[in-house]
C-alpha cells in the first residue's frame, strides 16, 4: 500500500466499492506520479451532503460526482496529507448508467481522477485537460479499465 486511506461512508447506497478497491485505484494514482506514500480521506456520500457541500465550496445548487479538497500545509511544515475527497453515490450510478459504464469502472474513474486533483491536476484550461485526461487513461488501463472518454462525442 502506498496510501494511508480514511474511507468514510455516510451513504447507504448500494454497490458501493470495496475499500480494496479504493485502495487499488488511489495507489495505482500515486504510484504512476512516483509517490511513495501519502494521506488522504475518501467520504461517500448521499445527495443531500454531496448537494450542501457542492453549493457551499463551488456556489452550485446540485450534487456533483466528485469535490476535491487539496491540503495546504503551512510553509516549512512536510506532511504526506494530500487532501479529502467527497464521492457522491447516486451520482455515481446515475453517471454509470447513463453513459453505459460498468459501475465500478466509473467509480476508478472518478477515484484516479479526484485523487489527480488532490495532486494539483486540473482540467480548466485545454492544454491542462488533455494531459490530466492522458494520465487518467493510462492508469485505468493499467488497471484493465477502458478508456473513460472514448464515447464522448
């Protein structure tokens, strides 16, 4: 194991990832940018939190997939704590559903990608977009996972 997980679920949605597999897919992030530890939590959550915590941190009135909350450690202070990561259930399986992924594919997906966030990746401007998503793809191959944005138009 490279990371130190903190899985907390506050959902009671079913299917729901083993933490195995949270493991797997948040090492697998890590290892493929040559990290050797760090720290991090993993909350899944239900509508409603996932609805009050996207509203209050990006002022939008809907649950999102996943929200990405990087540590900042004050200057001078070295700590492996990289941040928390707040998944959204039905969001999830509402996603896998609509575009025809297995859930747990989407569920690496969305694992690699908020944990790429939580090491500074961003998609905003195209150039950034097109080399998060690179790294994204290859470590879901890695992982036997289809390439999640094969079918976007």
């Amino acid at each position: 194991m490279i990371a130190t997980l903190d899985l907390q679920l506050a959902s009671d949605a079913p299917d729901l990832p083993a933490e195995s597999d949270i493991q797997q897919w948040v090492d697998a992030t890590l290892h493929s940018q040559g990290l050797t530890s760090g720290e991090l939590t993993v909350r899944i959550v239900d509508e409603e939190e996932g609805r009050e915590l996207n509203h209050e941190y990006r002022a939008k009135d809907y649950a999102t997939n996943v929200l990405s909350f990087p540590f900042e450690a004050p200057p001078g202070i070295e700590i492996d704590l990289l941040g928390d990561l707040v998944i959204c259930a039905p969001v999830v399986a509402r996603e896998a559903s609509e575009q025809n992924k297995p859930l747990k594919h989407h569920w690496a997906h969305l694992c690699v990608h908020g944990t790429l966030h939580l090491l500074g990746f961003d998609h905003i401007e195209d150039a950034e977009a097109e080399e998060m998503e690179g790294i994204e793809i290859a470590i879901l191959g890695q992982l036997g996972i289809d390439d999640p944005y094969a079918d976007r138009e």
